[in-house]
C-alpha cells in the first residue's frame, strides 16, 4: 500500500499569514463577545425582571447569578470535550447553546423556566471561556501569541459594550425595559433575544476555520497540523509538528490525576498559581460593575437614563483600555501589567470606599452624594476600569491560555476556569445583600483589599511567559 502524499505547504507572505491568523483568532473570540453580551445584558433588566417575577432582593441576586453555576461547568468539562471531539466541534456546541439559551431566556414565562434557560446559556460560556483562548494560543505564533489571546478579552468587552448600547435602544424605544416593544412583548425580553445574532454568527464562523494543529498532531494527523502550521505562518512547519509530537507522545486524554506534580506528590504548582489568578480576577470585584452598573448608579441617585448612559461610558472605557492592553502586552510583559493593574485597582476602589463611606443617605437607604462627590465617584469608577482593563481583564485569559504544559493544559484549565466562575458567582450572589446591610462604602473597601492581596500574589507567584512557546512552558 502507497503511503498517503504530504498535503502541499502554502507559500504565503508575512502579511497573508499575519491576516489569516487573525481571522481564525477573531471567530474564536466571538465566543468571547458572546461571554460579554450574556453578562452584561442582564444589566438593564434587573429591575424589568423583579416586578415580572415578583422575587425579593436575594431571589434577584440568584437570578442575576444563576448563569454562573451554569459557566463553572461549562468551564470545567470545556477542556475534556475539546480534547475528545476537537476544538472546532467543542465550539459549535456551545454556539448552539449560545443561541437556544437566548431564545429561551427571553421566552421565560416564569423565574425557574428563567433560571434554567440563564444555567444552560451559562455552560455555553463557561466553555466558550475556555475553548477560545486554548484555540488561540494553539494557533497563533509565539510572537504574537499575547496580542492575538488578547482579542479574547477585546471581544469580552466589545460584547459588554454592545449589550450596554442595545439594552439603552431598546429601552429608550419603548419607552423603559417592563413597556412593551416589538410584537407587543416587553422591552427585556427583546433584549435577551438579540443575543441570537452573535450567536449565528459563531456558528457560522467556526464552519470556516481549521482544526488546531495541536489537536491534529495528537490525533496523528500530522499532515493536516502541517498545512494549518504553514498558513499560520510558521517558520519550518515540519519542525514545529516535530516539536508537538515531542511534547505529546506520552500524553493520554487529560484527566484530573495530570495535576499532581509526579514526583511530589501534590498538586501541580503552576494549577496554585492559575486558580489564584482566577480567583483574584474575580475578587476585584470588576462584574458588580458590569451586572449591577444601573442598581449602582440609581442607588447613588441618578435617574434609570442617567444610570444607563453611565454604562455605555464604562462600557466605551473598558474597550480602550483592552486596546492598550493588546499593544503593551507583548512588549511590556504579563507580570508587570498585572502589577500595574493591581496597583491602580487598590487606588481607585479606596477612593470610592472612601466616598460612599462618608455619604449620607435618603430615607430608602440609598447614597447622597453632592455633585462634586459624584463625579469623583465616577472618575474613580472609569479609573478602575482602566486599571482592570489594561491587566487583570485581558492578561488572565492570556496566562491560563498558555502558562500550562501541554500534559496539563486540558484538566489545569478546566479547574481554573471552573474557579472563575465559581469566584463571579459569590462576588455577583453576595452584592445585592451587602448592598442592602453594609452599603457601597463597605463594598468597595472590601474589593480593594482582595486588589491589594492580588498584586501580593503576582510579585510572588507569577513567572513571566512572554515569547515562550507553548512547548517551552
């Protein structure tokens, strides 16, 4: 029997491979947009939402957060299904439960239907999470392996902002998010289903990229890995396949036994080091911004069109800081970005401890703040964001995407996107009530120590990974 003839290696330009990775990283990270849009279009309906399902101040915290659970596993059997069908057929799953959970969400007669249509939506992110990073860092070259992993969090925003944008149209046509719109349903109901048009667009996207390389050399398919590392751009194809085989020839499909060290006995380090920046991302507490944006500002006063203008501004801040995110990371580093972060969160969230901790309040318990006071509060808020955005918000993603070996990247990434999740839950369950018992002083005081234990966590724990190779992890 003859054996199979090589699959051809293009000849392409710098530029034509150059384009043509960023297109296959900008189709992943429309899962990350859709990330995005699912966690902040939840935003403008808060209120909309308690008077249709008649739920106090806890049942609407759980309803807001209800996503969450359905994100920790998503995320956490993310890894073992792209390892078993591929990464291209992992994502095409959650696409379509990308669409389904936004038809559902907004067809939700009652608050369970409601929760079990937001917990399913949530898997679809929680593996979107995951599977767009670890296809990024797969196929993007080392050297521009950090800007391109950054345009999962470009996306993240983009999909906030988007959601802030449609949320504040749709209501401002129908005149508030309970009035109704479009076929005489309510405004939010529509604004759950707009997620059906990113959500085709996924679909339809990941139709036309290719298999990782990594996944095909380690299904034998080394031809194929040849072809895709060829077009990426890659400077000798044959010796990168070589360099995978190397890496995976001992390698079994991940299970959760890959995170003990083998010759110590105990859990793999580097899953310490990944689960503490997951969690430390999420402590920050960045989500109250973006989930309760509208219950934040009216609390300190302003009018529901005020409070949403407000997120479209945070929303357009968060989108530039991520570009100056993309445009130092591979140049300045992770770790002293992240310092930076760390640095600036403690500042701006002391600041505004220190404001709401000092203001009086009105007969509903809500905040006053005079005029000067509120736009402190408000510079300090846009501040964070911008400390957040050109950190912890786009440089996490990036590390867990490529700071594990290939051995464990599966199972570490499933555990530490798990802990992500798990963290925005608590932080997003546990808001509404401090809100209520503690007020915004104690809330942000509390965010900006767990940003100060963070840049201690950073300066100790993180190793620099920037124009390493995966294989040199």
């Amino acid at each position: 029997m003859t054996s199979p003839t090589p699959t051809p290696t293009p000849t392409l330009t710098p530029h034509a491979s150059a384009r043509h990775v960023l297109f296959l990283a900008s189709v992943a990270a429309i899962g990350g947009f859709l990330f995005g849009f699912d966690s902040a279009v939840i935003n403008g309906t808060i209120d909309a939402l308690r008077a249709s399902y008649g739920t106090n101040a806890d049942g609407t915290g759980f309803a807001v957060g209800s996503a969450l659970l359905g994100c920790a596993a998503g995320a956490f059997g993310a890894g073992s299904l792209a390892e078993r069908l591929g990464r291209r057929p992992a994502m095409s799953i959650a696409a379509i439960v990308f669409l389904v959970s936004a038809i559902a969400t907004g067809a939700a007669t009652n608050v369970y239907l409601f929760v079990a249509a937001r917990v399913l939506g949530g898997f679809a992110i929680g593996a979107a999470s995951i599977l767009a990073p670890m296809y990024i860092s797969e196929v993007a070259p080392a050297r521009l392996r950090g800007r391109l992993s950054s345009l999962q969090q470009l996306a993240i925003v983009l999909g906030l902002f988007f959601a802030f944008l449609s949320n504040y149209l749709i209501a401002a046509a129908a005149g508030g998010a309970s009035q109704s719109f479009w076929l005489g349903a309510p405004a939010w109901r529509w604004m759950f289903w707009m997620e059906a048009i990113p959500s085709a667009a996924f679909l339809i996207g990941v139709a036309f990229i290719p298999e990782s390389p990594r996944f095909l050399v380690a299904r034998g398919r080394s031809d194929e890995a040849r072809a895709v590392f060829a077009r990426i751009g890659g400077d000798d194809a044959d010796a990168l396949v070589r360099e995978v085989r190397a890496s995976v020839r001992d390698e079994h499909k991940p299970r959760l036994s890959d995170l003990i060290d083998r010759d110590s006995g105990h859990i793999s380090p580097v899953l310490w080091v990944g689960v503490g920046l997951a969690l430390f991302q999420q402590f920050v507490g960045i989500n109250v911004i973006f989930y309760y944006g509208e219950v934040l500002w009216k609390a300190a006063g302003l009018t529901s069109d005020e409070a949403l203008q407000r997120n479209l501004i945070s929303g357009g801040v968060n989108i530039a800081s991520t570009f100056i995110a993309i445009a130092l990371i591979d140049k300045v580093g992770r770790k002293p970005l992240l310092l930076f972060g760390s640095v600036g969160m403690v500042v701006t969230l002391g600041t505004m401890a220190f404001i709401f901790a000092r203001a009086g309040v009105d007969d509903k318990g809500n905040p006053m703040l005079s005029a000067q006071a509120g736009r402190i509060a408000f510079g300090a808020a846009l501040l964070y964001i911008v400390a957040f955005g050109t950190s912890w918000g786009p440089v996490m993603w990036v590390l867990l995407g490529e700071m594990f070996p290939n051995r464990l990247r599966g199972a570490a990434l499933a555990v530490s996107g798990a802990a992500n999740w798990i963290a925005n839950f608590a932080v997003t369950l546990t808001f509404p009530p401090l809100l209520a018992g503690a007020g915004l002083g104690s809330a942000y005081g509390l965010y900006a120590g767990a940003a100060l234990l963070s840049g201690v966590f950073v300066l100790y724990a993180v190793q620099e990974t920037k124009g390493k190779t995966l294989e040199q992890m």
